[in-house]
C-alpha cells in the first residue's frame, strides 16, 4: 500500500521551508552589513580564552592540562551566549515594526521564528570554528578525533538550538531589544559559571555542587569535554540531548504562543 501525500500539503510544506530559508538568508546579509555585531561576538569568547588560560589557570587545577579542560567549556559557553542574539534580533525586529510587515505577507507565519533561530544556528557554527582555531593557537589538542569533535560540536549546537527557542520568547516579550538582552543574561550567568565550564565541579562549596553537577549546561560541558578529549564522560551525552529535546519541546509552544500574542 502506496501511502501519498497530498499535492496541496507538499506544496503549503514546500513554501513554508521556502519562507524558514528566505528569512534566515535576510538575518545573515543582515549580520554582515553590520559586522561589528559579529566582531563583538568573537572578541567576548577570545577574551574568555586569554584570561582563563593565562591568568585565572595557574591557580586551577583540574588534574589535566588546563587548556584541554577549558576550551570545551569555552566552545559551551560561546554557543549559549551565541543564542542569545535569537532574544535580541526578535526583540529589535519587533521594536521596529518588522513583524507587524511580515504578518501582511503571505507567507508561513512559523518562518519568522524558524528563520531566526536558524541564522543564529548558522552564526554559531562560524564563531565555534573560530573559537576553536584560538584554542589551538593556545595549546588546545583535542585527542577524541575528527569525528568525535564534529559530535561534541552537533551537542552543543543542538543544546544551544534548543535554547535559542526560550530565548525567542524572552525577545517577543521584551519591549526593546536592550531590555532583551537584560533580561537573558540573569538567567544565563548563574547557569554558566556555577558549572563545569571553567572548573571542576568538585572544587566548588558542597552546597554547590549538586546543582552544578546536575544542570544542563554542566551535563553538555562534561560530554562535550568527553567527546573532545577521547574521555569517558558516562552518560552525558543522552542526558544533554534529553535536556535539548525537553527544551523544544516546552520552550517551543511558549514562544509560538508568545509570537501569536505578538502580532495580533
């Protein structure tokens, strides 16, 4: 039994993958008109990589090289903070008045937030592989290999993708695109810095320690860590994929909500 799927269907589908893509295009020539915003967001993570691996790791101790345990957490770091702009971005173009000449378009009302993470996705892939030429030039030798480091590299853009939807809804329901980021970066901080980004876990207050262990953002460092280094790393690869997928899955719907509330 042939099972088909209708003609109308494939065609709606089509043209909504067709707007997802048009938009997605529109953020990243948008992006390179104005580079400074892409400088910045390589700069912050290079900076990163200076102070904690000429600075801060003396004083750190992790029972490795330090720049092998760091630049995996880097690489975590910099895609969260990457997502970030998918709260900034939605923010600004609804400030602007762009959404509302969107929603007089006909196209899939889905394409403004599909196209938008997925540009953001794209920013983060180019900024990963810039992040980690710096950490080679630093002393970074990864010893998991090609295929394990492109693994580590899909986690922690899938962790990172799924994401980017919570923050989607952080900027629909900001007023400005400054209030956006504000308003993202008290929820990223305590996330990023009490976990195993910078340091082991192990080394932090024990009243600490159970949250750092257990919190997304440590899970996908340890796998990421893991994958990258050619170390056991336990189960932390389901569990961050199980973390991104329950993302999407909650964060998702509130955003779709949050986008209908948007322009209507």
């Amino acid at each position: 039994m042939t099972l088909t799927v209708p003609t109308s269907n494939r065609s709606a589908l089509r043209w909504a993958i067709s707007d997802v893509l048009v938009l997605a295009r529109r953020n990243l020539i948008a992006l390179l008109r104005i580079p400074i915003a892409l400088v910045f967001s390589i700069i912050q993570p290079i900076m990163f990589v200076v102070l904690f691996r000429y600075v801060f790791g003396g004083a750190i101790h992790t029972g490795t090289n330090y720049v092998n345990f760091l630049i995996p957490g880097i690489l975590v770091q910099t895609t969260i903070f990457g997502a970030v702009s998918t709260a900034i971005g939605l923010a600004e173009d609804l400030q602007k008045g762009l959404i509302e000449r969107f929603r007089a378009l006909p196209m899939a009302r889905m394409a403004v937030l599909a196209g938008r993470t997925i540009s953001d996705l794209a920013r983060n892939v180019l900024v990963l592989l810039i992040i980690t030429a710096v950490g080679v030039l630093v002393g970074f030798r990864p010893g998991g290999g090609i295929i394990a480091y492109v693994q580590a590299s899909l986690l922690m853009l899938s962790f990172a993708y799924a994401l980017s939807w919570g923050f989607a809804f952080i900027g629909l329901a900001a007023p400005t695109s400054e209030a956006a980021q504000a308003m993202t970066f008290p929820l990223i901080f305590p996330i990023t810095f009490a976990s195993a980004i910078f340091v082991p876990v192990q080394t932090m207050p024990s009243w600490l320690q159970g949250f750092a262990l257990h919190q997304p953002v440590s899970v996908t460092a340890e796998a990421v860590r893991g994958l990258m280094l050619g170390t056991p790393h336990g189960a932390n690869t389901y569990v961050s994929l199980a973390w991104a997928l329950g993302a999407v899955v909650i964060l998702g719907p509130l955003a779709v909500r949050k986008f209908r509330q948007a322009i209507k």
